[in-house]
C-alpha cells in the first residue's frame, strides 16, 4: 500500500512539472490537467497490474490508457485558416500518461528521466526559436481587404516600406472581398511591424499566418 501512494504522489510531481510547463507558456493543458492525466494513467496501470494478478488479461487497462489519452489530446488541436495550433499540448498530454504508466509499473527513473529530457527539449526548442526570430526567413501572410486593386497594391508598397521583400502576391475573390497571399522574406521584428501596420488599414478586414 505505501508503494502505491509513493506511485501516485510521484505521478502527481512529474505530471504537475510537465504541466508547469504549459501553463508558464499559456498553453491549454496546465499543472492541474497534466496531473490528473498522470495520477489517472497510474492508477490504471496499477490496476492493470492487479487484474494480472487475479488472472485477468493485464494488458486490456493498459492498452485503452493510449487511446483514450489520444482522445483527450485531440480537444487540444485548433486550426484557424492554415495554422494548426495545439500538436505539442495533444503530444505533451499523451507523453504524460506514458510517463503515468511507466510509474505505475515501478519504472521510477524511465519515467523522471523522460520528463527531465522533454523539459530540456522545451527550453531548448523555445532558446532557439528566439534565435530564429532574429533571422531572416521565408514565410506567407494571408489577409483579406476590400474588393479594390488599388488596396492590394497599397498593402503592398507599405509591406515594402518596412524593407520586406515580396516574392510572391496571389490574389482571389470571394464572396465581397479580395484574398490575399504574400510570400516574402522577414524576419520576426519585421513580420510584427508589417502585421501591426497592415492592420491599420481601414480596408484590411484581417491578416493571419
């Protein structure tokens, strides 16, 4: 019994740190979900364990933990226009049930260690990106405007103003308004300076990545 409640606490503080994670971010997915992800995916495992004992298949509990976390995941994706939001919270929520499992079946350093390396990873990933920002790259704005070229070839020269490049400009109609791709090369301070002055345009209806 002791070894069960060491299980769940360890589940708790492993879940918890995962999800500290994702809130300090403001990430969906914070500390209190992380960790009822965790706590639950142990406690499963154990009974798993103990069915096996009982001469139960063990592995029926432990299987439906893979796919029922992949349900709970699967809340965490949004996509609005081409952008896909919310992948590393649905990974983030299934690896934390693996780390519930792994506690569950006794696996006390599998399971720190995977939270330590996935921790590691996030800080990196999040250093580098800031280091990313700060070069030049290729990427694709999309807005849509008033039906009018003369708004198109504005958007466009105030793009420029900022010394951006425009590589590429496609333009279509729908419905009452026009719109429209641009691929150019920014970097991260540029792309907010062209986002906030795009906007500003009383024919611009809205602008998205």
């Amino acid at each position: 019994m002791e070894q069960m409640f060491v299980k769940i606490i360890l589940a708790m503080v492993l879940g918890g740190v995962m999800g500290l994670e994702r809130q300090y971010n403001d990430k969906p997915a914070g500390y209190a979900t992380n960790s009822i992800i965790c706590v639950g995916a142990t406690l499963f495992t154990i009974l798993s364990l103990y069915m096996g004992e009982q001469g139960g298949d063990p592995g029926r509990i432990a299987a439906q933990i893979v796919s029922g976390v992949g349900f709970l995941g699967a809340g965490a994706i949004l996509r609005e226009g081409n952008k896909i939001s919310g992948l590393t919270t649905a990974a983030g929520v299934w690896l934390v049930a693996a780390i519930g499992m792994a506690v569950g079946y006794g696996q006390y350093l599998l399971a720190s260690g995977a939270c330590a390396a996935i921790l590691l990873m996030q800080l990196g990933v999040r250093r580098t990106l800031v280091l990313v920002e700060k070069l030049r790259h290729y990427d694709s704005i999309y807005l849509t405007c008033a039906p009018k070229w003369s708004v198109v070839h504005t958007i466009c020269q105030e793009i420029e103003k900022q010394h951006v490049q425009i590589l590429k400009k496609e333009v279509t109609k729908q419905d009452n308004h026009f719109m429209v791709e641009i691929v150019a090369t920014f970097t991260g301070h540029e792309f907010q300076q062209v986002t906030k002055k795009v906007l500003e345009m009383p024919d611009v209806y809205s602008l998205y990545k």
